[in-house]
C-alpha cells in the first residue's frame, strides 16, 4: 500500500510538471516570423507530406527539396534484411497485413506501398536499405533509425555490415529511442555519430544522464512537445547537438528554434524563409 502511494505522488509530480512545461511553451502574445537558416532540415521519413512515408519518392522529394538529411526506419525482415518502414506491420502503410519480422523481402516486395496515400503513387514499392543507401549515399546526409532493437537481436551488426561498403561515414547518423541499442551502436562504430531519441519522460532528465548520453552519442533529439530552452542549453553544455522533431506543426518547429536547437526533423523537410507559416510566439 505504502509503495503505491509512493507510485502516485510521483505520477502526479510527473503529470504537474509537464503540464507546467508544455504551458511555458504556450505563454507568448506577440508574434514574428522567424528564419530557419543556418539549422539542419532533415526530411521525416522523408518529405512524407508530399510522398508516401519512407519510399522512394519521399526521399526523392526529400533531395529535391534542398533538406540537408533525409531520416528514414529500419526494421529486419524474416530472411534478414534491413527494411525501410516506420511501423513494425505493413498494415498502416501497405495493402497488406502482418508484421515485417514474418515476411520475407520477396513477400515484402509484393506490396504495394504508395496507393493509401494516393492513387498517383500505386505501385510503389517498399526498399530496403541496402537500396536506399545504394541511390542517395553522398547525395544528402542520411539518418538511420534502428526502429524496436530488441524484436530483431543482432540488428545493429547487420546495419554495420551494410555500412561497412562505405568509406565516409560522416554524413550518416544513427539513431533509435533503445539507449543501450545506441550504445552497442557507438562501441561497433565509434566514428558514426550516434543519435538518442527521447520519450516524454524527458522533461524529467537530469544532467548527470544527459552527461551519461553525450558520452556516446552526438545528438539528444526530442519531440517538439517535450523541450524546452534548459535542455536544449544543457546538451549543448556537454557538446551534444540537438534536433527536435515535429511531424507538421510549424508553429512548435519555429519555437523550438528559438531555444537555439541545431537542426529540425519534419514531414515538410525544407521551409522558404519567407514563409507566412512561420510565425513564433515571444
Ligand atoms: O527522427 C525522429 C522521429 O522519426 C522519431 O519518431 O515515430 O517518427 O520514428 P518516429
Ligand atoms: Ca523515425
């Protein structure tokens, strides 16, 4: 009984302090656009407003956009290999059904992966990464996503050796939520920079993790919602870099600019300067 109240003040500890940050975040009255350069633009799954998520096209889209990376997620098929997909099953974004894990790529490559999000793209196909890899190493800087580690054991050597064909690896980032994944990551590959995706709970992180974090990986990226100006200062402090995501929201990306964070991740991938969407709260 003991133990559980405990559980519940700090539930509610947690609950308070959040709603208190993400109001911080709402507070201003006067509104200014903002420019964007000088960050990084990094394509979400690629330019995935205007292509289906992680195919082709979107990160066709993504390069022709001017984005300076383009992200995409990795999973590991039945018969072992790295495949481009956000979820774990092919059904959100595929005519089809089950999970990548117990499919082989030549069930995989059956799909179709564009006709849900529009009739213009029917016919498209999942990739993997080696193909990914294959048509835009050296073209953009890449950001991989080790999506779910511990479905598919022995992942990260697999990523090692598709990586391994490649000489300069220093416009490559890995990334994945799974810390210890990421650590396994920076011991295998030591020169690649290393990514660390923070959940919600990360507006209760300490410094001494934020020091333990920027030991191994370059960047601590956050979801817009759950940053603010301290943490962003406090990877910096550690000579961490941050980039923030947000799927499509432009008024939390220009906010987050203004906590000095290093680069933004989003659907829309590049922004003009000038665009009227851009407005930030002061
Ligand atoms: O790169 C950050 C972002 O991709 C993490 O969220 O769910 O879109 O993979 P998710
Ligand atoms: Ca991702």
């Amino acid at each position: 009984m003991g133990e559980w109240r405990t559980k519940g003040y700090w539930l509610w500890i947690g609950l308070v302090g959040t709603c208190l940050v993400l109001l911080v975040g709402f507070n201003g009255q006067r509104l200014q656009q903002v420019e964007l350069n000088g960050i990084m633009s990094i394509a979400h799954r690629g330019a995935s407003s205007y292509a289906p998520e992680n195919t082709r096209s979107a990160f066709r889209k993504g390069l022709d956009l001017g984005a300076d990376f383009l992200e995409c997620d990795v999973h590991l098929s039945k018969d072992g290999v790295l495949i481009i997909m956000h979820d774990e099953t092919v059904d959100r974004t595929t005519d089809g059904k089950g999970f990548i894990k117990d499919m082989t790529l030549e069930e995989l490559k059956r799909l179709d992966a564009g006709r849900k999000f529009g009739d213009a793209f029917e016919g498209e196909k999942i990739i993997t990464l080696d193909e990914f890899l294959d048509e835009f190493y050296g073209k953009i800087g890449l950001i991989i996503e080790i999506k779910k580690p511990k479905l598919y054991p022995g992942i990260e050597e697999q990523v090692v050796t598709l990586l391994e064909k490649y000489d300069d690896l220093s416009n490559i980032i890995i990334q994945s939520f799974d810390v210890e994944s990421m650590r396994k990551m920076h011991a295998l590959l030591p020169d690649v920079q290393i990514a660390v995706l923070m959940k919600p709970s990360a507006l209760l992180l300490s410094t001494k993790k934020i020091e333990d974090l920027t030991s191994f990986a370059t960047y601590i990226n956050f979801n817009i919602s759950y940053t603010n100006k301290w943490l962003v200062d406090q990877v910096h402090k550690y000579d961490g870099k941050v980039l923030v995501w947000s799927k499509k929201d432009h008024l939390l990306i220009a906010k987050s600019y203004q906590y000095g964070v290093d680069g933004i991740i989003t659907d829309f991938s590049k922004w003009p300067a000038n665009d009227p969407n851009l407005l930030v709260q002061e």
